[in-house]
C-alpha cells in the first residue's frame, strides 16, 4: 500500500501550513485524499444510487443515450482503453459523461462544447438534478483547493480563476463489471494511464482495485471513508513545468466483485493556454489547448470518439 497524505480543508485550517502540505503530495506522488471538503455523505450516497440504477437499466435504455458528438453519454462496456499498447481487451468497465453544460454562445464553438445526452427521465426522475448538483458542488470545490495549488506553486492565489470560470469539468459514472483482471494477458478492468486534466477528485463505493505506480512498483490505494481521491492531471503537471506529478494509475480487479466509482475531471475551459507558469523555472513543455490536449487523448482511448 502507499502512503498518501490527508489534506482536511474544514474551516479554521491554516492555509499557509495546508498549502505546503499540498505541496509535499504534489510534488511526490501527485495524490492526496481530501477531506473537510463540505460535500456531504448524503449527496455522495445519492449519487452512487443513482449510477447504479443507470447501469442496471437495459442495454437498449442505455444505448439510447450513447456519447453524442460533444462526447457526453453513454460508453458501453469494453468501448474505452487506457492503455492502448499494453491491452488485449478494452477497460472491463461501462461509464456516462456529463459535462458542465456550455454557455450559449460558446455551445457548438467547439467539438467538446454541447448539451449532455441524458437518459429517458421516466426511467430515473432524480438522475439529471443529482448529476448536476453534484458538477455544481465539485466545480466549486474545485475553484476552492486551485487557490491553494497557486499558493503551493508559489503564485498569486487566484492565478487560476481565470481558467476556471467556465471550466469543462465531466462527472463520469463508471461501473466495473466482476470480471477478475489478468495483467499478464492485458485484461484490466482499467489501463495504465495519467489524467489529461488539471486534477481529478474521485469518489468510490469503497471496493478496492485503484493502484498508482510509484518507486517502480504498483501499489494500493485505499481512501479513508469519506475521503475524496485526489490526483494531479497532465495539464497541471505541464502548468507546473513538471514540479507537480501526474502519476500513472490503473484499476486490477482482484476481488471477482462488481465496483463503482465517480471520478469529476476538472479541466480548464476549451480555449485556455496551458504552459508553465512564469517562475517555474525554464519551460519544459510547448503551450497546448486545453480542450485540443483533451480530445487527442479521447481519441487515441475511445472507439466510438470519431463514429
Ligand atoms: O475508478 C477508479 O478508481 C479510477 C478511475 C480513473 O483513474 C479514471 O477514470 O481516470
Ligand atoms: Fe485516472
């Protein structure tokens, strides 16, 4: 198992002392748990229920809301692989994207930019508001731990507000079938890979299965109860000049049991500049697109991305 530090944002926290702490995990694993973060168990249960009684619905209820051309929807079981080059089989997981909804004149400006695709709402009434409260509510959140990654980098604190006033931040349901992995034969119920964005937070039904590479090994993660899953993405690795780390994970289901998890990506809006951050040292990386970044990666993982 590895050692991953707590961060507790609850009110009267130093911010000073937290940011340094921060820090620490981002420039080492580049993973942290997350709690005191004001999003309650009640709205963590609920929006597990509700993925679970997606998943449950018939193939044919969900194949009529599979990803549409913005890439929000449904994505049948096998249909992602995180890593391509070491697979044999696609990821033994199904999911559903939502995305934060785009603003009217920036809707169809862009290939990820359009309206979610949701299920039948007679099918689950609750399963839209719950979605978006819940973006809400991580949105939020997110804008709130940024302040202190710009601390941790040592820059203006809201150095990052711009990028995240309208953010692409995707809730993704994903459930994992009961298939056991067999990573010497490429099955995994997730690949290898990093997260393209800016940092992930990720909820779980507390099933084990999520491992990070680290000091060249696969290692264990497991969360404290009510601790979010934290973790650096590309983008802020590349804002960062790679003092952050964007540490390769995957998911090895050893248990032969059925597990589901909410990552919320949270990604700086489509059109955002990212390139180390003045400071940072000389830069090591080329300027990228957020959004440009995002869909080379969707495309190199999704089989359906360009169908
Ligand atoms: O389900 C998990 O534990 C991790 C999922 C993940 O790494 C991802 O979707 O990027
Ligand atoms: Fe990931």
């Amino acid at each position: 198992m590895v050692t991953i530090p707590l961060i507790d944002l609850s009110e009267g926290v130093d911010k000073k002392a937290l940011s340094e702490t921060l820090r620490d995990c981002c420039t080492t694993h580049g993973f942290f748990f997350l709690t005191g973060h004001g999003v309650d168990g009640a709205a963590s249960g609920r929006i597990l229920e509700v993925s679970r009684q997606f998943f449950a619905l018939s193939d044919q209820d969900k194949e009529l809301c599979s990803v549409n051309e913005y890439h929000r929807g449904y994505t049948r079981f096998g249909e992602e692989r995180l890593d391509p080059a070491n697979q044999s089989c696609g990821d033994t997981k199904e999911g559903f994207y939502c995305g934060s909804e785009p603003s009217q004149e920036d809707r169809g400006r862009f290939r990820l930019l359009g309206p979610n695709n949701w299920p039948d709402e007679r099918l689950i009434p609750d399963f839209r508001r719950i979605l978006e409260e819940y973006q809400e509510g991580m949105c939020d959140l997110g804008r709130k731990v940024n302040r202190y990654l710009a601390m941790a980098l040592n820059q203006k604190e809201d150095c990052f507000d711009k990028a995240f006033e309208k953010p692409m931040g995707y809730v993704r349901l994903l459930r994992y079938s009961g298939q056991k992995s067999e990573p010497e034969r490429g099955i995994f119920a997730a690949g290898a890979h990093s997260d393209y964005g800016h940092i992930t937070y990720l909820l779980t039904d507390g099933e084990p299965g999520l491992q990070v590479f680290v000091d060249k090994e696969w290692k264990d993660v497991e969360a404290p109860p009510g601790a979010f899953i934290c973790n650096i993405g590309d983008m802020l690795e590349r804002w960062s000049n790679g003092y952050f780390r964007s540490t390769v994970h995957r998911v090895v289901n050893t248990t032969g049991r059925e597990r589901y998890s909410i990552p919320f990506f949270l990604d700086p809006r489509f059109d955002a500049l990212v390139s180390p951050l003045p400071g940072c040292g000389e830069p090591k990386y080329e300027p990228i697109l957020s959004g440009d970044y995002l869909i080379s990666k969707y495309r190199d993982t999704h089989e359906n991305f360009d169908k």
